[in-house]
DNA sequence: ATGGTCGTGGGACGA
C-alpha cells in the first residue's frame, strides 16, 4: 500500500497539478494539507471520478485537510483533540483496510512564526496535544501512522542553509525538542530511516527563486507506529514536482507499506 | 540588507 502526504497549498488552484500526480504516483492513499476550502467547495467528484473515496475537513479561507483513498475510509475523525475551543482545522483520521487494518492520521502542524509570541505558543501547545494523541495511538498496537506538514525541520542537514532558520518556528530548540519528544515516544521517521545526509528536502519558498537556488527545508514527515514501521518497504520525496508549472510550495512524500 | 511570491476571495492575511 502506498501512501502520501502532499501539502497542496489550495485545492482550487491545484485540482488539475493534483491529478496528474495522482495519475503518475498512484497513491492508494493521499493525505493532503492545506486545501482553503470549505468542505462544501472541495472538488471531490473530480478525485471520485479517479476512484478515489474523499475525507474532508475544511475551513474557510486557511489550513483544511483532507484523505483520498481508493480504499473504504473507515471511523473518520476530524480534530485534533485536546482543546474542543480550536476551530482550526488541522487533523483527519481513518482507517483503512488493504491486507490489514492501518490508521492513518493526517496533519497540518501549525507554522507558529513570528516567534515568539502567540503563533508560537498555540503551536507549542498543538505539540503537546499532538503527543498525548501519538501516545494514545501507540497504545493501540495497531499498524498507525501520522504524516502531514509538521512545520519542524528536525535536523541542521534538512536545511539547505540552518543558519537562515535559527530563530524560526520551525527551527527553534523549543520546536525541535517538542518533535524529538514525540519520536522518542517509539515512532519511526519513515524518511530517515532509510536515506541519510543533507540535499532531501520537501518544501521550497516561492520568493527569492528558492527552487531555482535549491534552498530547501525537509519538513513534510512520516511518523510510524512500530507495527506499522515492521512493515515499511520503501520511502521517498517527488522533488520534481516543484518544477512544474503552478506547483504548490511543498511536494508529495510517501511510504510503501506490506499491508 | 532588503525584498522577493503565492492562494483565497474579493480584504487583508497567512505562509
């Protein structure tokens, strides 16, 4: 079973980039982030059309997630939980069913800049939430999985230029310790797992021809549970998906799961 | 050092 995340950034100009993609990567499942759009708005017959069952969980305007699967999407979620008083639709669950049962959560951490300052607290606390739920879900033993755009670059080497990042949310101590004390809780980054050393990023700025420069960040993950780590049988980034014509600012990253 | 680019919705604001 093949499964990604790809941070669309807006399903209305993406749909068609989305399709392709679709097309080419044949995810069995894809859990896309940053759709700005209603629930009501999300152009799901087209991904229908492709054989694709469609989660939502939008907003107006910001954030929004979503699940495509060409499998049955079983006891959806939506939410984070934690904090019944966040509207902001960050978190999507389901479970789906190849040859066995697998959870897959998809999220969209927020981004916290400017730091500090209340982005970076109520990012902060999406990490604490985060965790209690990675806790809860390893509890589970079953085959699990959370991936989405963790707006965490865990690592100077997911940097093209750390130096540039040190005072970013997305780069802070605080941050990265917040990430590290979610993995060491017994998760598999799926990514690093398999492919070490710098050059392996998901995300590229739109300004300042950061594409062009390769100036890069690695921050789109794979978080897998044990049972599901046991059956992980490859990783990998489309990088050359940000060269295309109207592409999104990140790019697809999956894992191959035996199940 | 500064400013640079997108998407949404039809304003600013978020990234």
């Amino acid at each position: 079973m093949k499964i990604a995340t790809f941070n669309i950034n807006g399903i209305k100009a993406r749909a068609q980039a989305l399709l392709d993609w679709l097309d080419e990567a044949a995810p069995d499942v894809a859990l896309l982030q940053e759709i700005k759009s209603v629930d009501e708005a999300f152009p799901r017959e087209v991904f229908e059309d492709r054989g694709y069952n469609v989660e939502t969980h939008g907003q107006k305007g910001f954030n929004g997630v979503a699940i495509l699967s060409k499998l049955p999407l079983e006891d959806v979620t939506r939410g984070l939980p934690g904090d019944d008083g966040d509207d902001q639709a960050r978190w999507i669950e389901a479970t789906v069913t190849g040859s066995r049962a697998l959870r897959v959560c998809g999220l969209y951490l927020p981004n916290g800049n400017p730091a500090p300052g209340p982005k970076y607290d109520y990012k902060l606390a999406w990490m604490e939430r985060l965790h209690a739920r990675a806790e809860a879900l390893l509890a589970e033993e079953m085959p699990a999985l959370m991936a989405g755009d963790y707006n965490v670059i865990p690592q100077p080497e997911d940097a093209a230029h750390p130096e540039k990042w040190a005072d970013d949310a997305l780069f802070r101590p605080e941050t990265r310790a917040a990430w590290r004390r979610i993995v060491n809780l017994g998760f598999t980054e799926a990514f690093r797992a398999r492919v070490q050393g710098p050059g392996h990023y998901s995300f590229w700025d739109y300004q300042a021809g950061a594409w062009r420069r390769n100036d890069g960040i690695r921050i789109d993950h794979f978080l897998l549970t044990p049972q599901a780590a046991d059956l992980m049988t490859g990783c990998g980034i489309d990088a050359e998906v940000r060269g295309r014509e109207k592409p999104s600012d990140h790019v697809p990253v999956w894992v191959e799961l035996d199940a």
